[in-house]
C-alpha cells in the first residue's frame, strides 16, 4: 500500500515535470520524483516497529537479522540525495542563466529550438 | 588486471586536478599534455584489458558484499571504443578549444564524464552503475551549456530535466530489483532470478519496463528523443562527438545490453519492444535528418536512427535466442555490437569535421555552405569516407555491419524488420547524399573563397577515424573476430557466465 503511495508520489513529479511551462514549477517536478524514490528506496528496507540496525552484545545474529530494519537502502538514499542535490544545483544554476538571457521563466516564450 | 581500476581513478582525478590547473598555469600547455598522458593511458589500458578476463575487487572486499569490476568479454570491446574515441577527441580539442578560456574547466568535466562512463562499462554492482551513470550523465549536462549563449542554455535544460526523469526511472527500477532478490550485485541477481526460473513474475516485468524506460530515454529511442538533436548541437564539437559517438551508446545501449543480457534475462515482450522501438526510431530518425539544414542538427537526427539499428539488431537477437536458435541470435548481437563500433567511429568523425567547418566558415547551415572540397581537401575527404560508411557503400565498414544485421534478421524469419533496415539504409544514403552535393561539391561561393583548411593537429584525430571507416570491416575477418566481436556474442548469449565468471562457480 505505501509503495502505491510512492508510486503516485512518483507520477505527481513526473506528470508537473512534463506539463508545467515554468522553469522552476519544473525544477520542483524533478525534486518532487527524486524525493519519491528515496521514500521507495526507505521502504523497501523498513520494517515496522523495528530496531536500528545497531548490533550489540546481548543479540545474537538471528535475533538481530529478524527484528532490525535493512541498512543498505538507508546508505543507497543518502548517496542518492547527494547526486540528486547536484543535478538540482545544476539545474536551478541553469535556469538563473536563462533568466538572464531571457528574463523570463515561461518556456513557450523562450522556446526558439525546434524540434 | 589489478590495474583495471585505474581505468576509473585516472580520469576521475583528471576530473579534480585539471581545473585547479587553472588557478596557477593558465597559459601553459600543461593541462593537454596532462590530458593527452591520462587519455593515452586509459586507452592503453582499454586495449590490454582484451586480454584479462575476471574481476577486481574494490579494497579486497569479496563480490556479493562489496563492489567489483568486472571485465569480460563486452566490457573489454566497450572499454576500447570509449577510450579510443577520447583520445583522439583530446588530440582535437587541444587546438579546438584553444581560443575558449576555460580549457581547465572543460577537461576536467570532460574527464569526470569519461571516468562515469569506464565505471558503467566496468562495474558489477547494479547501484554502483546508477552512481556512474549519474556522475557521466551531470558533466554531460554541464558541457552541452557550456558555450552559456541562449540556445546553449536551453538545450541543456532540456537534457538535464529529461535525463533526470531517465536517471529517476532507472534508480526507481534498482529499487524494485532489490526489493524483489534482496541483492544489488549483478552476478547474484542473475543467479537468484535464475533459479526461481521463468520470467520471474510480475514485480520483474515492472522493474524491465522501469529500465527500458530509463535507459531508452539515455539511448534516445524514438518516444524519449526530443533531447538529443538540441543537445547534440548545442555542445562544442569535440564534446558532441563524444555524447553522440559513445555516450548514448555507453548510458543506453551497454546498459541494456547488460541488465537485460546477463540480468534480469531477455523475455519475449522486452525483445519485442527493443525491436519495434528500434524500428521506429530507425525510421523517424531517418526521416526528420531529411529535411534538416542544420548540419549539426541532421548528424544528431541520424544518430538517433542509428542507434535504432543497434537496438533492434539487440531485440532480434533476444527474440531468437528465446527460440533456442543460437547461432542466428549471435550473428545478430554480433552485428549489433559490430554496427555500435563503427557508428561510434564515424559519428566522432563527422561531428568532429563539423566543428572543422563551422570553425573555417563560421556557419551551420548547410546551404550557405557548397564546393569546400576545393578549399578543405583533408576535411571533405574524410568526411567523405565518413558519409560513405555510414550510409553503408561496400567496401566501408558501415556497410559490413548493416549487412551482418540485415543477413540475420532475414535468416531468423524476420522479413518486415528487414525490409524497414535496408529501406532506412537508402533513406540515409539520401540525405547524406544531400550534405556532400551542397556542402562539398560545385563551385565556390565568393563569401568563401577566403576559408582554409583546418589545423594539423585537427585533421590528425580526423584522418586516423576515416582510416577506420575503412579499416573497421576488418574486426570481421576471421582471427580478428574471436579478438573482439565473438566474446562479446558470447557474453550476450550465455546469460549466466556472467554470474558463474564473478562469483567463481
């Protein structure tokens, strides 16, 4: 059911990216995408009620292997949100430049390439 | 073999150290001496990794727990076109970018791009091809802006917003292939896939259509390529030939090769949606390079119908192999991976001559151009050889590997995929015919009558890909083709010995 949830999550940044006409509306589609796969990226690897996945002395590894939630996806998150913030930072860099150049944010006005 | 990583760590820290260069030798040769050494390097390496075969384990960390590199069979032949490729487009840009300022800045995005695509072509681990994949894709974004005017900036916008969805579709489908084997490294996910057998339910079938999705937007296949005709021209000319000469190819096409090869497994619905996306791109490519003017522009268009070739040649070739006929499957991947080498030689070349020109006579477009083979002689030779092979004329390369992908496809029963890959062969044939009628031939303008051919070290980088548009069609002769073309079939066919290769069973 939570997965759904990141599905839809997933579809409501992809369908602002691809319709929106403004630069920064389509930026924040991007972010919105990007945040939903990390949230996938969360699930897949929690687990109710479960214990961080610190193990100490007094469990024993079966112990610790069924009650603690999955490390991995946490340490595949947090390098996603690294290369996530470039290519944002990348983007809003560009999008500043075409202000710039055009002074608007609307890309029906800028549009000048054909496809 | 212990050396493969410096395949990955010598370009990325070109990628640091050469625009600190700039700081302190802002005049100096010194940052393309430093580049041509780590390119020369990388490109040595590329070739003696023909010979090494297994896998190098990051900080001795054993496969299913840490990350490895792997190089077999298809890595290897990858690593040479990639590597190649740079080396002579270093070798241009030394002149080329030599009135740009920021040479430092330029290398060192272009080396990050370069170390990117070495770690997608080397690594085992399906996160790990994500991070590279990333790290090629934002400094290509980057270099496509890099001349900063309007349309420079637009067109890398719209690469970076599409090939952001494209990078989110494929760590979308990393996740759900973890979630469904518990596994991110790419040997044991074959294995774990392979012994559930058949298919492997529905959750897989999601996770391949997240990947086509993906990777078919970093391949540029027909439904995903408004991008690359604006980034392809927008880039300076040595980076154009290199996004349009190995990184669609590298990003896309490897990618879908290795998940869906050696991976998850070819199924008859993905086969069929790689032929059928080639085709279609094949021939709208084709097709929308007609009526361009732009030469820049046409040589993108075509790009995105060759690379349609070399997808449907990978779809034929998974089609077949699921009916058990072996031998006609490995043609096919073989002319596939044949037609990808050549493509990605001649593309370089002709993008590359395209800066040649637009530098010479400061414009584009093709009709104010016309009888440059008198004033560039070099230029319009090789980028006759280059036209001629790609469009597929007998004894160029390009022709071999049409032909090896048409004879396949017509053995294997697929008659109207065929006819669609010989109708396209004319169709580029066409239009190419176009670019040297009103470019090259008849007489010279008087706006023209002043241009000189391009520099030495130029037309060097020039000379050695048109050689190759000749020289490529050996790969096929026997001798050569167990050196380079065979292995990589075979990777392609046998499925899982790639897995038995990492984990040593």
């Amino acid at each position: 059911m939570l997965y759904t949830l990141a599905f839809v999550l997933f579809l409501i940044g992809l369908y602002a990216t691809i319709t929106k006409r403004n630069l920064i509306k389509i930026i924040i589609g991007v972010i919105i995408m990007e945040q939903a796969v990390n949230l996938f990226l969360l699930l897949v690897g929690y687990r109710m009620g479960g214990l961080a996945p610190i193990m100490d002395e007094t469990m024993t590894l079966e112990e610790f292997v069924s009650r603690a939630v999955d490390p991995l996806p946490q340490a595949l998150v947090i390098t996603s949100i690294v290369i996530s913030l470039g290519s944002i930072a990348l983007m809003v860099a560009i999008a500043i430049r075409i202000y710039e150049k055009y002074g608007t944010y609307d890309i029906a006005e800028i549009r000048r390439l054909r496809g | 073999m212990s050396l493969v990583f410096l395949l990955v760590a010598l370009p990325l820290g070109g990628g640091f150290f050469l625009p600190l260069l700039d700081k302190f030798w802002e005049e100096s040769r010194a940052k393309e001496l430093l580049a041509w050494a780590i390119t020369l390097t990388t490109t040595v390496l590329a070739f003696l990794s023909l010979g090494w075969r297994g896998i190098y384990q990051m900080s001795g960390w054993p496969p299913p727990i840490g990350i490895n590199l792997v190089v077999d069979g298809l890595s290897a032949a990858m690593l040479i076109v990639v590597n190649a490729i740079a080396l002579l487009v270093v070798i241009y840009s030394s002149k080329y970018m030599e009135d740009w300022t920021p040479t430092g800045k330029f290398y060192g995005l272009f080396f990050l791009m370069l170390a990117g695509m070495n770690g997608v072509i080397l690594t085992g681990d399906m996160f790990n091809l994500f991070v590279f994949l990333e790290i090629a894709s934002i400094a290509s974004y980057a270099l496509v802006g890099f001349r900063r005017g309007g349309e420079e900036l637009e067109a890398a916008f719209k690469y970076l917003v599409l090939g952001s969805i494209g990078s989110s579709f494929v760590i979308f489908g990393v996740g759900l292939l973890y979630a469904a084997t518990g596994n991110l490294n790419m040997a044991r996910i074959s294995l774990v896939l392979a012994e559930r057998g058949g298919g492997g339910g529905a959750l897989i079938g999601i996770t391949s259509a997240f990947f086509l999705v993906g990777f078919g937007l970093k391949a540029a296949l027909v439904p995903f390529h408004a991008w690359l005709p604006d980034a392809h021209s927008s880039a300076p000319a040595p980076i154009s030939a290199m996004l349009s000469g190995v990184l669609i190819k590298v990003l896309g096409v490897y990618c879908l090769m290795r998940v869906f090869f050696n991976v998850i497994g070819i199924g008859e619905v993905q086969a069929n949606l790689l032929i059928w996306g080639g085709a279609i791109s094949m021939v709208l490519g084709a097709l929308l390079a007609v009526g361009q003017e732009d030469f820049k522009r046409l040589l993108a268009y075509s790009s995105i119908s060759q690379v349609g070739y070399i997808v449907m040649a990978l779809g034929i070739g998974g089609s077949l192999l699921l009916r058990g006929e072996e031998a006609i499957a490995g043609l096919a991947l073989l002319g596939g991976f044949f037609h990808l080498i050549n493509h990605a030689a001649n593309k370089a070349l002709l993008f590359l001559n395209s800066g040649a020109i637009e530098e010479a006579t400061g414009t584009r477009d093709l009709s104010k151009m016309g009888g440059l083979f008198h004033r560039m002689p070099l230029t319009g030779m090789t980028t006759l050889f280059g036209v001629l092979s790609i469009a597929g004329i007998p004894p160029f390369a390009g022709f071999w590997s049409k032909l090896i992908i048409i004879v396949a496809a017509l053995w294997g029963g697929f008659y109207p995929e065929a006819a669609i890959l010989i109708a396209v062969s004319v169709l580029t044939l066409a239009y190419y015919m176009r670019v040297e009628r009103e470019a090259f031939f008849g007489p010279v303008p008087d706006r023209l009558k002043s241009v000189r051919e391009a520099p030495a070290m130029m037309n060097l980088a020039t000379v050695v890909l048109a050689l190759g548009a000749i020289g490529l069609g050996a790969l096929y002769l026997p001798g050569l083709r167990e050196l380079v073309l065979q292995p990589v079939s075979q990777v392609l066919l046998e499925g899982l010995r790639y897995a038995r290769m990492v984990l040593g069973g």
